[in-house]
C-alpha cells in the first residue's frame, strides 16, 4: 500500500480549541487510535498523521468521530472505504456521510 493512502494532511486545519485542556485532548486521542505511527507539523501540509497500517473498523470510526467533534474536512476519510466497509462506512443515515461522501461545498 502506498505512503500517501497511509498518510492523512492538514489535520488541524480549521480546528479551534477552546481551552489548553482540549488541545490536549485532541492530541491524546489521535495518538491513541491504535493505526497511528506518528504525529507532526510539516508547513504547507499542516498537521500530518501518518499511520502504521490501514484503520481497522474501530480506527476508522474514531478518526471520524475526532474530525466530526472538532470540525476536520472528512473528505480525506474517503481513501480508506473498502469492500469490507462498505455497508456500514458508506450508510446515508450515519452522521459522517455527507462529510465523507457529500459533494464539495463552493463558497458562492
């Protein structure tokens, strides 16, 4: 499997914190899904979390309920639907769906 499927960019893009405490927060539940190697800045590319191996279910449903609970694009999650997924990842009534799946929105 290819560095960029195993790579996730601009993960603190737009995120606002609101107190030191869920800064940490956020760091300590994204280093704790079990699929991550490892969390660093790199300038153009913001935040970027670069994982041992493909997220397993649970992995996947956490970086979804991370991005959701603190306003991450959720396109990025996309890369990771599989045959095995599929009927849970792409299910319309799930809360990440149209983050995940929906078209891109185009400020008017």
């Amino acid at each position: 499997m290819g560095d960029k499927i195993l790579t996730l960019e601009q993960m603190d893009t737009e995120v606002i914190f609101y107190h030191l405490a869920d800064e940490r927060a956020y760091f300590e539940w994204l280093e704790r899904i079990s699929c991550v190697e490892s969390v660093k800045g790199d300038g153009a590319k913001g935040l970027v979390v670069t994982l041992k191996r493909t997220p397993s279910e649970d992995d996947l449903r956490q970086f979804l309920a991370l991005a959701y609970r603190y306003g991450l694009d959720m396109r990025k999650f996309a890369k990771f639907e599989t045959d095995v997924n599929r009927e849970w990842f792409r299910d319309p009534m799930m809360y990440w769906f149209e983050g995940v799946f929906g078209e891109e929105k185009h400020p008017d």
